[in-house]
C-alpha cells in the first residue's frame, strides 16, 4: 500500500515539496522529516486484523484496516502558499489507483508544532472484509 500512496504524490509533481523514498526513521532521537523540512515522507504500511465472526467448520470473517502515514515539515512563521491545496492534493490518494476492493478509505489529518516547525501528518486507513 505503501507503493500506491506513494506512486499518487510522485505523479502530482508538487513543486514545493519534494518527496523522498527514504522512510521517515529517526537520526539522533529526532524523526529525520524534522531536518529536512519540505520533504514528504511516506511511511510503510501498518496491518491490524480482528475477527469478526468465527465458525466451528473454520468459516469466518476478518476485519482487516491497512494504515500508511505521510508526513511533511514546513516553517510555521512561513507556510508555503499552497499548503491548503498541497493538503488536499494528497488527501487525493486514498482513492488512487490500487485500493480497489477496500469497503472504507479514509485520511485523517492532523499538525503538530515542535519550535518553530509545523509538522503535518497525514493518516490514510484502508479496510477491507477477508472471509476464511
């Protein structure tokens, strides 16, 4: 999933970010989309599965949610013109190309501020029924 997030905000071509292809790890106990601000960051995916409904003969259902967070830095005393527009372009992608046959898409967005940085997160969860 990781992949189709990514492949989404590549093909966008914004010009004031840049996205990178390295996973957003931390470098000296601070995460690395922090140092390089104006970089997107693109997070592998994150699976959790429950039951839903099991049965003797081994039949049953799961309720499977696949999350990928985006992450990217600006300068809070100086957003970029077209951060609403960047926000919403990337919201985009919880229904690109590739999350076909999952029942529910949704991308939650959330900012932080750490000194004089604004960190926005973008949290995209896809679900899907998986029956045995």
């Amino acid at each position: 999933m990781r992949s189709v997030i990514y492949n989404y905000i590549r093909d966008l071509r914004i010009k004031s970010l840049t996205l990178t292809d390295h996973l957003p790890f931390e470098d000296n106990n601070a995460p690395v989309y922090h140092h390089n601000k104006k970089h997107i960051y693109v997070d592998v995916a994150k699976t959790n599965q429950s039951p839903v409904f099991d049965a003797f003969n081994g039949q049953g259902t799961v309720d499977e949610v696949t999350t990928v967070s985006v992450y990217f830095v600006n300068d809070a005393k100086k957003l970029p013109p077209d951060y609403d527009s960047v926000v919403e372009q990337i919201k985009g992608a919880r229904t690109a190309a590739g999350t076909e046959g999952y029942i529910q898409k949704l991308c939650q967005v959330s900012s932080s501020y750490d000194a004089d940085a604004i960190i926005t997160q973008l949290e995209f969860s896809f679900r899907k029924l998986i029956t045995n």
